[in-house]
C-alpha cells in the first residue's frame, strides 16, 4: 500500500478515504495541470472529473496559478467582516456583473463564503429573515452539501439519516420531474399553498443526483410559483456554473433569472471560496445594516488569495464558453454513437448503468487505463462526465470509446 494511504488510514478517520482492499482505489494525486493528473507513481491519467468540477479551466491553469501566488506574496489573510481588502470589493462588484447585471441590468449583492454549503446556507438564511418563512421546497435527488442547515435541504438519506435527531428537516422534497411537469405542478403548488415556505431550492441540473436534466419548462414553472406566493426562488448552481452547461449558468438555457444564485467548485479554480449572489432588493430587504458584529461571516470570508483566484478564473473561463458548448455536443454526440445511454447538456453528461457494482467495476477498469471518472446518482449508479472545459475532441474520442469497451 502507498505510504500516503497507510499514513491516512492509522490516523485519518476511518470515514472519510475509502481504500480498496485490492489496491484499485484510490490513486495518490501528486500533480495535475491541464487535463491531466500524475499519481506518486507518475503514471499520467486523463481527468474527466476536472476535481468535482472545480478545474474547470483546466487543473494548475497559469494565470490563476499566478494571481494566487502573487496575492499571497503581498496579502495572505485579511480580517473577514472587519478590515476589508481592495480585492474583496473587486470581486464583489464582478460577481453582480456576471449575474444580475447582465441579467436584469441591476446589481447584485454578495455574501461570500468558503465552501459550497457556506453559500447555500447564506441563501436558505436570507430567504427566512426575508419571508418569516420556514420552509424550503427542495426535490428528490437533490444534493446541497453537508452542513447541518444544507443537510436539511440534502435529500439524500445516506447523508442525513444519521444526524437526524439534530436536525429540523425544514425541507419538503417534491418528486424530480423526468419528462411530465404537471405531476410537478401539482406538487408544488398543493405544498406552495400552505403559506408555510419561503423558498425553492433547486439544482438547474442535478448533478450528484445523477446528471438529471429536467423538462423545458421546468425551471420557468418554478418562477412562477414562486412570483404567485411571495418564495424566493434560490438556484444551487455549484456545479452547473461558469460555462459547465454550456453557457455561463445552467438557468440561461431557460432564461431564468433567480432571486438567489449560489456558486462554488469553478468559481476560483482550486481554493475554498463561494458566493451567494442576490437581488439587490431582496438582500437589502433581508440583511439589516451592520453596526459592528454581521448576522453571517466566518474567519476566511472574502480571503485575498481566493479573491485574485476568482478573478483570473472568471477571464479564464469566459474564453471557454463557447468551447463548452460545442465539446458538450460532440461528447453527447459521441457517446450516442457507440450505442450507450446517455443524459447531459455541455460538457457535463451521465451514462446510467445496471447498478453501482457495475459503474464502479468499469471506473476501476478505467482507472487502471490511466481515465479518471466518478459515479453519481442515489445508488451510484451513473458514470458521470464533468472534464475541465479545455478538454479536446480527440481527448473526448479516446475516453469514450475506452468506456465503451468497458461496459461492453
């Protein structure tokens, strides 16, 4: 066994890396750059994970490389919600112009936080100092992180059941629509009806649910529930932003605009950094004025380094776009040519299988041929595509046509 696994399996707990006893799983990352990762090894694998989305330009991409390492040069730290830094309101100011700015040409306003759940819990609080409103309408299969207010919302009970004694679960599921809506509808408007919920919380495209692409319409419907009864509408685009479906975010494909955005993984390329993007109204709204203590901050809110990061990703990434769409048509295109189910909107696609045994048994396979892939999916039961957006057609050829012969 690799000195790094048996290091972490005397005094890591036991929970968190899960060893294959056979030695297939995991590998030992030691470098990555571009689409590819180098175990301790140096054996070179093709990443079709991009790291749970995040390298989305591409692992160690230099020009954010740089701007972290510069900023950490001159300011490694700075004090949260008290002492602010240039780059903190540099950062603010492009998030409102990537979103409501170019959505409603009015400005957003911002609550940054570190991990993904950091933001949806920023959101589900806005929504009940907003509302009074308890309750969150939220759908089955859906994923929102693992802090004790996202595990509220997190409808998956692997993750949830143990820690239910601790929680309220405020969250109500409504069943993931597959092809009809007025199921949905009815649903959610039977539960909207009760005046008891203040918000929808909703992935545009479920992603560790399993790339679950929902019904044109869908997203259009729950805007106008949510206009009819006073709810915020509150987009989980964590995964599904900057450019990963195509466009910047996944609800433009809808033309959607939320009362609430929350982002993640992408945002900054590698370092912990999220945001919750709002209304200026409804923040406003929500949030009174601070007079010395803020409602919602943490230690490493608006950390410079990540900052200078976001801002180099965000350039980066608005030179993929467009690449994400077309690599997104002919990854679709080439998995369906080979026969395979398949589900998926730019360059982020899901082939269901039989059932886990069978997804984890091909990505160990693939593994071992030098392809890094991930199941996702309630029972881990589809094998997902979330390549960083710099990825190649012939890169796209050689990965498919390796799972092909996988599951074949």
């Amino acid at each position: 066994m690799d000195e790094t696994l048996k290091t972490l399996a005397r005094f890591e707990s036991r929970n968190v890396t899960f060893v294959e006893a056979d030695g297939t799983w995991p590998i030992v990352w030691k470098r990555a750059r571009g689409m590819h990762v180098w175990d301790t090894s140096g054996k070179r694998y093709l990443d079709l994970t991009a790291a749970f989305g995040v390298a989305a330009a591409g692992h160690a991409n230099p020009r954010v490389v740089r701007a972290g390492q510069s900023q950490m040069a001159r300011l490694l730290h700075a004090m949260g919600d008290v002492h602010p830094h240039p780059l903190k309101a540099h950062l603010v100011r492009k998030l409102s112009e990537i979103t409501f700015e170019r959505w409603e040409n009015k400005p957003g306003k911002i609550i940054l936080g570190n991990s993904g759940f950091e933001a949806v819990e920023a959101a589900l609080k806005t929504a009940l100092l907003l509302t009074k409103r308890a309750g969150v309408i939220t759908f089955t299969g859906g994923y929102h992180g693992l802090g004790y207010g996202a595990l509220n919302v997190t409808q998956r009970p692997f993750f949830h059941a143990p820690f239910r004694s601790q929680l309220r679960r405020f969250g109500k599921a409504v069943e993931w629509p597959i092809e009809d809506l007025a199921r949905t509808e009815r649903q959610l408007r039977s539960l909207s009806s009760t005046d008891k919920f203040g918000a929808i919380l909703v992935e545009p495209i479920q992603a560790r649910g399993g790339i679950r692409i929902p019904p044109p319409g869908f997203l259009k419907l729950l805007r106008e529930i949510c206009d009819e009864h006073q709810m915020l509408l509150i987009l989980d685009e964590i995964y599904t932003g900057f450019g990963r479906s195509g466009k910047w975010f996944a609800c433009e494909h809808e033309q959607v605009v939320p009362d609430l955005i929350c982002l993640g993984k992408a945002l900054t390329g590698g370092f912990p950094l999220s945001a919750c993007v709002g209304r200026v109204e409804i923040m406003d709204r929500a949030w009174p004025r601070s007079h010395g203590e803020a409602l919602h901050t943490s230690t490493f809110l608006g950390h410079p380094v990540g900052c200078a990061m976001v801002l180099a990703q965000i350039s980066e990434v608005a030179k993929l776009i467009d690449a994400s769409r077309q690599r997104g048509d002919f990854l679709l295109a080439t998995l369906r040519a080979t026969g395979l189910p398949v589900r998926g909107r730019g360059l982020m696609a899901g082939v269901p299988v039989a059932n886990a045994e069978i997804a984890m048994g091909a990505i160990k396979r693939l593994l071992k041929r030098g392809f890094i892939f991930l199941p996702e999916g309630d029972s881990s039961d589809v094998i997902a595509f979330t390549p960083p957006l710099i990825i190649t057609e012939n890169q796209i050829r050689q990965a498919v046509r390796a799972l092909a012969e996988e599951l074949r």
